[in-house]
C-alpha cells in the first residue's frame, strides 16, 4: 500500500508547479486511578495507568496541486497487540483527488466513518468526555482500512449539508485475550460500507452500515488441536448516530449493532484407520448491542460539564456505565478534563475487562491534559 502511494505522489507532483505542506499534531496525557485490583480497559486497576487514551500524534498534510493531497499520520500509543509498551502506529496514508467541490476520493490508509466523529475519535481536545464511552466505543482504536472510498458531499435548497460515503478495503484487527502472554493473535478483515450523514443550523444526523468478512489462523479449537486450522466467519456493524444543540445543552446519541455469523475448521489427526480428517464447527448467529446518550452543558461559554448513560448488551457480555465530567479550555488549543466513571459489569467482557466474577462494579476517575497544535 505504501509503495502505491509513493508512485500515486510522484505522478502527481510530477505535472505539478507548487506544492505546499502543512504539519500539525496532538496529544492526550490522562492519569486514571481505579479502585479494583482487576484491570478493566485493559489498563485501569488501583495501582492507577497514564496508559488510557494517552497518546501522541503529528500529521503530515501535503497539497501537490488543486486537485490532489496526500496525508499521513503517527501516533505513539499504548500497543495494540500486548497489554505492555507502547508502539509507532501509523495511523493515516493516503492520497486525495478531489475534482470538484462535491466529489473527493481517498485511496491509502483511512478510518472508517462508522461514528459521529470517527476522524477525530484519537485527539482528545477536539470532543468533551474524558474516556469515549466503551459500550458503543471499545473498537473506535482499530478503525483504519487500507482501502478505496468516494465520497460526494452537496447542500441543498433548505441549506442542510448532505454526505454520502462508499468505501471498501482490509485491515487486521487485533482480538484480545485475558492472561495472553504473547502477542495477540490479529483477524484478517475484507471491509465494504455505506455511511449517509446531514447536518442541518442545529443538528447532525450520521447512519452507517459495514459488511465484514474476517479470518485468521488457529491451532486448536474446543480444545481439540488441529492442522490447517482457520477461524473467521461474517459480519455487519452497524451505527446511528445523532446530535442536537441548543444555546446551552447539547444532547447526543448513538445506537450501534454487531451481528457476526462465525466458524472454525482444521484437521484432526484421528488414530488409525481413520487418521486425519478436516473437521468444521460452526456457531449460531449472534448479535451485540451498544448505546450512549451523552448530555453536555456549556459553562461560561467556551466550558463544559456532562453527564452520559451507556448500555453494551449480547448473549456472552452485559454491562452498563454512568459517567460525570468537565472539560476546561486554558485556551483554543489546549484543555483539563476531569470525570468519574462507574461500570456494572452484569457479565465480563473479555476484550476489555480481566475481570471473571459476574456483577463487579469498577469506580475510576480520570484527569487528562489534551493539546493540538498547527
């Protein structure tokens, strides 16, 4: 993909006269002290973490002419396929035509619009809460495709602005597992989408829809080790999205929906005369469910407090969080957040949680400084 890219910019700024660039950055440092020797969103325990939401971005913004950009950002992050260190992640590369006003098209490395804001779900300073609610948000980290999308953006007579956006690509994704010593094992992702979004003086309205197909390789499955072994199956994610403003309050609201269709197959190295044989188990449809309502206060017009609500529910997991907090701007480009956060988790979820007892409630309180500079 990279090595795409390089020769999509050399043809370009090869008929091009002026090229301009443009570096830009952000950054998050937060401390969360929880009260819980178990660890929940991967870090948090009562030994207190900076290792929830930190992180340290720069962008590379590039204008080869009037119709072409290229962009590419790193982050430096906690790591995605092991609990411990941090990583050099590339987060963003691509190459951008845009012919007209309406019409731009992406192909490299970019983010899937599943969220109200999925662009900026990584720079802190630009949204209020202090940690993205994890019943709707707990994937928002792994969101980037390599891929191709188009996207057509128009206003229409009433003055409300309309965006439609298809996009295709793959990307590998990385599944946790509690006690896992090595690295994580990563699935293998085929990724198609539509997402339609308007946004009208005092509201914005965001509707997405994913087909995923995914795989990756296994060596044992129910207990039983194989050869040849994969695991993956199908799957279509799904997300609502809605916000609302007032002079004062703002509320927001998003529903999403994960239906996955999965399955396993090896070979079994039976004793003779049988020997070996390729075995399939396939499991039943099964659905998850996440929602957030998020209600924001302004306070002497450039600060914040809120207060949000949110529900993750599936045959294997259950939980639901109610949070507090407060953003304070020093300035445009810089701000405090402070929240306290309390989770019921009704039933464990692995991928974020090492707890293993039913109905344990995790309290945590979080404090993070955020910047972006240009």
């Amino acid at each position: 993909m990279r090595m795409l890219l390089s020769a999509a910019v050399a043809l370009v700024c090869g008929h091009s006269h002026a090229v301009d660039y443009s570096l830009s950055g952000f950054g998050t440092i937060q401390y969360t002290q929880g009260a819980n020797e178990q660890n929940y969103l991967r870090f948090i325990n009562e030994d207190g973490t900076f290792k929830v939401n930190s992180i340290i971005g720069g962008q590379l913004d590039v204008q080869l002419n009037d119709e072409f950009s290229a962009t590419v950002q790193y982050v430096i992050a906690p790591k995605q396929r092991r609990d411990e260190g941090v990583d050099l992640d590339n987060r963003w590369a691509f190459i951008k035509y845009k012919p007209n006003d309406n019409w731009h098209f992406k192909l490299g490395r970019q983010r899937l619009n599943l969220y109200l804001d999925s662009e900026n779900l990584d720079v802190g300073h630009t949204y209020i809460p202090a940690n993205l609610n994890p019943e709707v948000y707990y994937n928002a980290g792994v969101l980037a495709a390599d891929g191709f999308s188009a996207n057509y953006n128009f206003e229409d007579a009433a003055g409300r602005y309309w965006g439609v956006q298809a996009i295709a690509g793959k990307q590998d994704i990385v599944q946790r597992l509690r006690g896992f010593q090595n690295d994580f094992p990563e699935n293998s992702f085929d990724i198609a989408g539509l997402v339609l979004g308007v946004e009208g003086s005092n509201y914005r309205l965001h509707l997405a829809h994913h087909d995923v197909r995914f795989s990756r390789e296994i060596t044992q499955f129910r207990g039983i080790p194989v050869t040849e072994g994969v695991a993956g199956g199908t799957g279509r994610l799904t997300n609502l999205g809605a916000e609302y403003r007032w002079p004062l309050y703002t509320l927001r609201g998003e529903i999403t929906q994960t239906e996955l269709m999965t399955a396993a197959s090896g070979v079994v190295g039976f004793p003779p005369p049988v020997g070996p044989m390729r075995r399939t188990v396939e499991d039943p449809k099964f659905e998850e469910h996440g929602a957030n309502l998020l209600l924001i206060r302004k306070v002497f017009e450039q600060h914040a407090v809120y207060g949000s609500y949110g529900r993750f529910i599936s045959q294997f997991d259950d939980q639901y969080s109610f949070a507090i907090g407060g953003k304070y701007n020093l300035s445009r480009s810089d701000s405090i957040k402070v929240e306290l956060h309390h989770v019921v988790e009704k039933s464990n979820r692995l991928q974020l949680s090492d707890n293993p007892v039913p109905n344990t409630t995790f309290n945590f309180l979080s404090v993070s400084y955020n910047w972006v500079w240009e």
